[in-house]
C-alpha cells in the first residue's frame, strides 16, 4: 500500500467516524428536544401569561413579572446603549479614524466584546449591587448596557467604513 493510499484511507475512516460521531450527537440533541416538548406542552397556557409568581408549591403561578421586567430592563439599556454605540461608532469613523485616540478606542470595544457575560455580570454586582445591600433592576440595565455598546460601536464604525468616501 503507497503513502497516497494510506493516507486516503485514514481519510475516510476519520470522515466516518466524524459523521458517526455528528449523528450521534444529533439523535441525543432531537432526544432531548422530543422530551421537553412532549412534556411541556402540556405546561403552556395563558396562565403563565396572566399569573404571578407564587411560591413553590401553589398551582396558580405564572411568568408576568419576569416577563414585563425583561422587556423594560432591554428597553432602558437599549435607551441607553443604541444611543452611545451609534454616537461613539460614528465618531470613530467620521472624526476619529487613524487617530491615536479612536485606534483605543476599537482595541478597548474588542476586548469589551470578548469578555464574557458573567465577567461583565460580576463586576457589576460588586460595583452596584453590594454597596447598595440589595438587588436592582438598574444593576441589569447597566450590565446588558456594558454588553451593548461595544457591539453597537463596533457595528456602526465598520457598516460606515463600507460607504464609499463619494456617498458620505
């Protein structure tokens, strides 16, 4: 048997064993997902919509207030964040460009969006949620803030960055 030969079949057992491998992991993931529809259909109704929480323990309880604090905790950090990121993008890619300034600027906006969302969480309970001895909404609104606006600047200075110089 040649190198070339050798070489295609361990090429085609890796290729098998990866599909098998792809397959296997696949029919665990529908597994999964057959099993928590069929028993949580049974689960969805209005109720959840309408109810509040109870405590463990009573039948009548439902997600209303989790529900409507997510929708204003995204609404105020997206007041806030939407705002600065299109500002600061813009800057960067208007005013700032080559600027020593404006190069940090992006150097800090990435290392801000590879940090991870629990990083990011912690920092902003020691900083907020300690010193005020109890948990706040504002403290959400301040880390999905934090999450937002290198994303938004990022997005707004590259998409800009594509518009021809004769179209600005």
């Amino acid at each position: 048997m040649t190198h070339t030969q050798k070489r295609v079949l361990m090429s085609q057992v890796v290729m098998v064993l990866s599909t098998l491998s792809a397959l296997i992991g696949l029919a665990f993931l529908f597994w999964i997902l057959y099993v928590l529809v069929y028993n949580g259909v049974n689960a969805i109704n209005w109720d959840i919509f309408l109810y509040e929480g109870a405590p463990p323990g009573y039948e009548e309880s439902g997600l209303k207030h989790a529900l409507i604090g997510q929708l204003i905790l995204v609404g105020v950090a997206s007041l806030i964040g939407v705002p600065l990121g299109v500002l600061g993008g813009t800057y960067l890619s208007e005013y700032g460009q080559k600027s020593r300034l404006a190069e940090t600027i992006r150097d800090i906006s990435d290392i801000m969006m590879s940090a991870p969302s629990i990083v990011i969480g912690a920092f902003v309970y020691a900083v907020i949620v300690t010193p005020m001895g109890h948990f706040s909404g504002w403290a959400g609104v301040i880390a999905l803030t934090i999450i937002m606006i290198p994303i938004i600047l990022r997005t707004t200075d590259d998409m800009l960055h594509l518009v021809p110089g004769t179209l600005r």
